[in-house]
C-alpha cells in the first residue's frame, strides 16, 4: 500500500478502510480499471472481506462516491467562517480556480484524479438508470445544501427575499459546468470574465443596506 492521504479513516477498520482502499486505487490505476481484486490488494483484505460490505464493484463504487462527495460538500459549502455572501462567494472560487483570492486551497483529498472519476461516474448515468437515479440524489442534495446558504442569508439580511432554491440550482449549475471543464479541458483563463458575471449576479441578489456597509 501507498501513503496517499485520503479523506477517510482508515484505522476505523471496515467500509472506511475499503474506502481508503478504494480512494488509493482510483488514484493510481482510475476508474476503468477499478475492479474488487485491486480494491482488496490495496487494503490488504481477501475480497470476501470486500464483498461483505458490498454486492458488486458498482455497489462500492455508489457508495464511496456518496460519502467522498458529502467530504466534499463540506468543503465547498458548510465548513466556512464569515457570512452567506463570504460562502458563496468561497465556493465560487473554488469550483472555478481551485483556490480562493486568499490562497486558500481545496483539502488535499480534492485532486485532480478524484475530478475526473467523479466525471467518469457521472457519464455511466447516460445508459445506466441506477447511477441516473443516484446522481438525482446526489444532485438534490446538493441543490439544499446551498438553498440552506442561501435562507441563512435571508435571515440574516444579507440578500434580498430571493427564491432560495432557483438561486441554488442557478449556482449549483455553474459549479458542476465549472468542474466538468475543469477534467475537459486546458483554457481555463476564460473563467476569470465569468467569475466577474457571477460577482454581478451575486450583487443583485445583496440587499442594498447590506452593500453599502459592505
């Protein structure tokens, strides 16, 4: 086995050890050639140990994409200090420049591989109904988590009274196209002038006493 960091607590034994496991293969060898022997060769178990846990390798890989993707949540939306403005305009960043103005990077976890398997999983959702319905899911999930933002900050009277869940969704679609060009493609300079579009959006959705003391 490797030492490659991952996101999850390997020492807790169990499914957190084959996720780890799981994370280290799809690091090294990628989704394609991810298969249940590899995952078990990485965590030092016999694959009965695996498929304990889990039916098939869509099974592990369904499941560790979830809990991968609730760490990364976290990390993008709900692990923030300051304000609902401050967060959106952190995951803003993130999504499009994989730091913040502030230098601040995505945990270590959050790499370039991960990108593209999460790409990787969500192309099988063109011809498989069961991944379809999963990244409904995932995607629903998503989409509260930032309506959540986006209520706290009409309580707090920071934006306006703004349907939270059509900004959310408005703002989720720009993160997900953010990432999936992100794995796709190289010229990425672009993004800055969309980023300043978004500085724009965000702007009307801002009360205006909240602005000027801003």
């Amino acid at each position: 086995m490797d030492d490659t960091q991952t996101p999850f607590d390997e020492s807790a034994g169990g499914k957190e050890a084959i996720f780890a496991a799981t994370y280290r293969t799809l690091e090294t060898d990628g989704y394609a050639d991810l298969s249940m022997g590899r995952v078990a060769d990485q965590a030092a178990v016999s694959k009965s140990t695996i498929y304990h846990h889990f039916e098939s390798k869509d099974d592990l890989v369904r499941e560790f994409a979830e809990s991968l993707l609730m760490l990364y949540g976290d990390e993008l939306v709900l692990e923030t200090e300051g304000n609902a403005l401050e967060s959106v305009e952190r995951l803003l960043d993130l999504a499009l420049f994989g730091k913040t103005a502030d230098g601040e990077h995505l945990a270590e976890f959050v790499s370039d591989e991960i990108h593209r398997v999460y790409l990787e999983l969500r192309t099988q959702a063109v011809h498989d109904p069961d991944y379809r319905a999963y990244f409904d899911g995932v995607d629903r999930q998503a989409r509260e988590r930032l309506a959540a933002v986006i209520e706290a900050g009409i309580e707090d009277g920071i934006f306006r009274d703004v349907d939270p869940d059509a900004v959310a969704g408005t703002l989720y679609l720009f993160v997900e196209g953010a990432l999936f060009l992100g794995c796709t493609t190289g010229d990425t300079e672009w993004l800055a002038d969309v980023r300043d579009q978004l500085d724009t959006y965000l702007e009307g959705l801002v009360r205006d006493e909240f602005a000027a003391d801003s």
